[in-house]
C-alpha cells in the first residue's frame, strides 16, 4: 500500500517501528483527513494493542481492533498476550463507554459486522452479565485454540512494515511479489497510466 499508493504506516508509538511514518498513542489525537481518531491503550490480545474512538456530536464509534469482538474476544494465549490485562483493558476502556457507542471489531468469524457496548456488556459470553475477572482468565486459558500457521512469519512481517522476512512458505510467497517490484519501475507504471 505504501509503495503503490503513498499510504502512510501508522502504529503505536510504544512499538517502536522504525520502518513507520507515524507512532500513536493515547492522548493524543490522530488525524485522518477530518476524522478525529482518539487513540485508546488496550493492552491484552497483545502487549501494545490500541483501538481507536470516533465521536460525533450523535454517536460514538470504537474500533475496538482484536481486544473486543461481537459475543467474543482476541485470543490471549501468543504475541505477548495476557487474559488479565485484556478484562481490565476491556472493562475500563471499553464498558465505561455509554451502552449506545457503536463497535466496529477488527474481525468477525459469523459474517457480523457491529455490535454495542450495551449489547457486548449483556451478551458477551466471556466477558458480559458482570462475569468476574478470574472466571474471564480460566475461559481463556482453558480455550486451548490451534496455534495459527502463518504467525511465525506474519508478526515479523508486520514488524518490518510488510517487508517479507525470509521464513515465508513459498506457498505463501505470492504477496511478498509486488514489493520486489524495483521502485523505478513502479514509478514508470504510475505514469504510465496517468498517459
Ligand atoms: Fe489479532
């Protein structure tokens, strides 16, 4: 995306990227165009993890990334993930915000697309109808998910701004492609086009 269309990397500025344009971090506000995203530290799925909030005069919108999704939340068990920093990031970030704010999860695995803090603090399997935070902590030790085949090489990847390290199957190879395309080449295409 940064090669082909100039967009810019943005990440927590805790992450330390040196690869990145931008570092963010809670308390401070980060501009896209005229949108306002109000950056939010939420430390559970991964030790750096951030959503990130919209206000409008009539709504709210959390981009609550992988820490809270619909009836469900972000693993805690790999890339520094702890079960107790997410219930507390969760609950002191998230369920403080009015029942009406709007979720936009960083994934669904149903299809889903939105759900509320009203309704995740009702519904929410793990997390909702008060649940206790050592209760929270047993589910999600005891989850015991399959460990995700592309991890080794994905977290790297992102950790390098999308360079492809070299551990990368060569099944999976095909996306690492378009940025071994030479930047003179990229330009001339550009132009190309243009013409
Ligand atoms: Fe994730």
């Amino acid at each position: 995306m940064k090669a082909l269309a100039s967009s810019q990397i943005v990440v927590p500025k805790m992450d330390q990227l040196s690869c990145a344009d931008l570092g963010v971090e809670e308390g401070t506000i980060f501009q896209v165009g005229n949108l306002q995203l109000h950056p939010l530290f939420t430390p559970g799925h991964t030790s750096t993890h951030h959503a990130y909030l919209i206000k409008s005069n009539t709504q709210t919108l959390l981009f609550s990334g992988d820490a809270l999704l619909i009836e469900a939340c972000g693993r805690t068990d790999f890339q520094s993930g702890d079960p107790s920093a997410l219930y507390n990031s969760i609950h002191q970030k998230f369920f403080t915000l009015e029942d009406e704010t709007l979720v936009y999860p960083g994934h669904d695995y149903e299809g889903r697309q939105i759900t509320t803090i009203g309704q995740e603090k009702q519904r929410n399997p793990r997390l909702g109808n008060n649940k206790p935070e050592q209760e929270f902590v047993q589910i999600m030790n005891d989850l015991n998910l399959p460990y995700p085949k592309k991890i080794d090489f994905a977290v790297p990847g992102n950790t390098q701004c999308g360079q492809c390290p070299d551990n990368v199957p060569e099944e999976y190879r095909g996306p690492c492609d378009i940025q071994n395309v030479p930047a003179a080449e990229r330009v001339d295409s550009k132009q190309g086009d243009q013409g």
